[in-house]
C-alpha cells in the first residue's frame, strides 16, 4: 500500500512536487509509489527523494487505477537491501524485486511490490500450493506508467520453507508478465483494489479485497468497500461477488451490493483464520492503521452468505453485527491470524503504534490476547509494515514475510520461538529487543554485493 511513512521519516527526506494528469483505466498508472517518477524518466533520478500531490486532483474517478483524491508519498525506485540482523529474527531473502532468488523482475515483470497475504490453498498433490497476494505492483520503472497494477498472485509449493520462498508460478496476461487478479468493480472513485486476507475452503480460493477510494493523511485512507473474490482454478482466475460488499460508503452504485450497516466499516481489511472447528474466522479492521479488531464467523460453505456470519459480542456469538466488540485493541494495522503448533496458541501479527512488528497469543480464536512481543523492530528496520505468516511454517521457527516502503519490496523472515509462549491472561507487553541490545542491523547488503 501506499502511505507507508511516519511523518518524521518523510520530513527527512527532501520534498518534490510532481505534477501529474489523471489516466483512465484500466491502463491508467499511479503516480509515484515505488517507481518515485510515475514512470516517465528515469527512475533512478528519484531515488531518495520524496514527492507529493499538491491541491486537488479531481472529485471523479475513471476506475480503478485512476488519481481522484489521491495522495501517494513517493520515494526511490524499488531496491533489494537485505538487512543483515542480530537476535532470534533473521532476513533470509528478498521474496521479490531487485536481489530476489525468484527472478520476479524477469519472470514476471514485478520490480517492486509488498504484503504478500499467504495461505493453503488446500489442494492435493503436485496442486498443493501456498497462495501469496501482493498489493500495488510495478514492473519496469523506466517506461511509462511503471506497468503499474492493483494486485498480483505468485503460487509456491516449496516445502523447505526455512532457508527461503520458491516462487513457481503467477497468473499472466502475457509472456514474463503477472496479471491484475482482482480490478474492482470500477466504480466512480475507486483508486485501487488491494488483498487483505485469503483463504480456501472446498478447494475454493478466497481473497477479501479493500476498494481504496483515497489515500489521506500518513497512516490513513479511506475505502469505498470491501468484498470477496473467488477462484475455482487455484487463483489463475477471479470473480467478485457483489453480495459479499461490506460498503462503506453511500451511492457505490453497485447492483444488488447489500447496505451500508454500522459493522461495515469495522470490516474493510480482514484477517482470516480456519478455526479447525467447521469455522471460518474473520477480524476485521477499518480503513487506514489506527483501528481495533472485531472478529466474525461463519460456516466455511456459507463464506459468500454475509446474513450466516456471527460475531463476538464479548461472551457468546451473535447473529447482529451490531454486538460486535473488539477482541484486539487499537491499534491494529495489516493483521495477520493462524494456529502456531509450536506455541500451541493462536498468534496474531500485526504492525504496532511504533511501527515494530508484534505477536500476540491466544487460547481462543477470541482471545482474550496477550500482551505484545516485537519480533522486528521499526529501530533496526524503518518503513516496516506488513508481517504475514507462512501457513506451512511448523516447530520452532516461524517463517514471515514483511515488506518496509523505502524498499517497497517483500523481504523472507524467520524467528526463534524458544522462550516467547506466553499466557493469553499475560497482558504485559515485552520490550522491543532493539532497545534491550539483542536486536541489531550489523549491515544492509545490496543486491550486487550478495
């Protein structure tokens, strides 16, 4: 996503103004983001710097991928530096982008990316894959629009998980080229369409995606919807389902989405969880980094059915969105939910206030929920956003992928678990390990040098 800075980060950066005009889509670019330049030029002239969008650019949208009410915060061109770190978390890779094993820059024509939401797609044999959705993707940073998309898919079925991520395969609309899975419903004011959570059930793939209307002030932005796409075909191909829209605003102008209701905005980024119970689990969040988390259930067939959702209503499950309290407080931003066996708790990640990257565990998909452990700290790592666990990971370790704006790539991570279970009744928050010393950056390798 875009957006990613604090505000002392971008203040030490030198500001440029970049003026731009609005494209329709669905070839329309983004201005700025990873590429910096909005593709005209060389990127490499941007690097470093910061750009914005002055004044207003429009009440309209021709769709998604249009600039109405944008305000993108642009830095350098995409890179590949690969920390090189102190303590129980370590970078193995970068999963894409300059320096990546994967080749995605030639493969797949994806130069800079980030989230990277994982999950089973609960296939069989030579099909059984980890899904992967990223957000806003750019390809060649030096041709116009950047090839700029909303969403791409990568498939993996490497099983040596612990020394790094194989990409197999994507779905293309060309040679060496990943397509834009999931382009919304290209309604007036729609920005772009980005993955928040996926998960498969019955051998259907599923992703919750959020329709962003506007990107506002740093941390912040405003969606006009969120809904569920599906794939039959394990991802190669995607339909959105117009019942599933949880709506956020008024007048979307979408035949027969369901109304706005008051849990609709507390749903517009997602988490999902299999409960291993017959339940789909889904936390839901608000728009932007600073909301609390709600949780929902549903019986996995009826996960396209909104009115045989249930929510936790702090002792028991109801039928009325509206008896949904919050089960994680704020501020939860780009949260991520699965079993550990290890722990044998459920863990939650998510990016913290202070920008670290935080666990915490539960007994129950409900809670209550720990206090905080910072498996990455936005000391040692600034920009960091975006932790999403690999389903596979198992014992000890726990694999993750987590993404920092500057580099505007997907980065593979693994932690030590010895020592961190803790009790859900603990609600103390551990310190950041960058503050105690056992977290450190001892260099940051280039990908020329590796």
């Amino acid at each position: 996503m875009r957006n990613k800075h604090s505000m002392s980060a971008m203040l030490s950066i030198g500001v440029v103004t970049i003026a731009a005009t609005i494209a329709a889509a669905p070839s329309a670019s983004a201005i700025g983001g990873p590429c910096g330049s909005g593709g005209s030029g060389s990127a490499g002239s941007m690097t470093g710097s910061l750009g914005s969008l002055t004044g207003s650019l429009g009440s309209g949208s021709a769709g998604t991928g249009s600039l109405a009410n944008a305000l993108p915060w642009i830095t350098g061109a995409p890179n590949g530096a690969l920390p090189v770190l102190t303590g129980r978390t370590k970078a193995i890779e970068m999963v894409t982008g300059p320096g990546s094993p994967n080749n995605t820059i030639e493969r797949f024509n994806v130069s800079g990316t980030d989230l990277g939401i994982m999950w089973d797609n609960g296939l069989s044999g030579p099909d059984h894959d980890v899904l992967m959705a990223f957000g806003d993707t750019v390809g060649d940073c030096d041709t116009p629009g950047d090839d700029w998309r909303s969403n791409v898919l990568f498939r993996s079925n490497d099983t040596a998980i612990a020394d790094g991520m194989k990409i197999d395969s994507s779905p293309l609309d060309g040679p060496n080229h990943s397509k834009e899975i999931i382009p919304g419903f290209g309604i007036p004011g729609e920005f772009t369409t980005i993955p928040t959570a996926g998960i498969s059930y019955g051998g259907v793939q599923y992703i919750r995606f959020m329709s962003v209307r506007s990107w506002d002030e740093p941390g912040a932005w405003t969606t006009n919807y969120s809904a569920l796409a599906f794939s039959t075909d394990n991802g190669e191909n995607w339909e959105l389902d117009p019942a599933t829209v949880r709506a956020n605003t008024e007048g979307l102008g979408i035949p027969g989405i369901p109304a706005v209701s008051p849990i609709n905005s507390n749903f517009q980024q997602s988490a999902f969880l299999d409960g291993r119970d017959g339940y789909i689990y889904e936390y839901g969040t608000p728009s932007g980094r600073f909301g609390k988390a709600v949780l929902a259930r549903v019986a996995g067939a009826d996960i396209r059915n909104l009115g045989a959702y249930e929510y936790w209503d702090g002792s028991g499950w109801s039928p009325r969105d509206t008896d949904a309290v919050q089960v994680i407080k704020a501020p939860v931003s780009e949260l991520a939910v699965q079993w550990n066996d290890y722990l044998n708790k459920y863990v939650a990640m998510y990016t913290s206030a202070e920008g670290n990257l935080v666990i915490r565990q539960a007994d129950q998909p409900q809670g209550p929920w720990s206090g905080t452990q910072t498996l990455l700290s936005g000391i040692t790592l600034p920009a960091l956003y975006g932790g999403f666990m690999h389903p596979w990971a198992s014992g000890q370790f726990l694999e993750f992928v987590a993404t920092t704006w500057d580099r505007y790539n997907v980065i593979y991570m693994r932690t030590d678990l010895n020592g961190l279970k803790m009790a859900s009744s603990d609600s103390r928050d551990r310190p950041d390990p960058a503050t105690t010393g056992e977290a450190r950056v001892l260099e940051v390798t280039m990908p020329e040098d590796r």
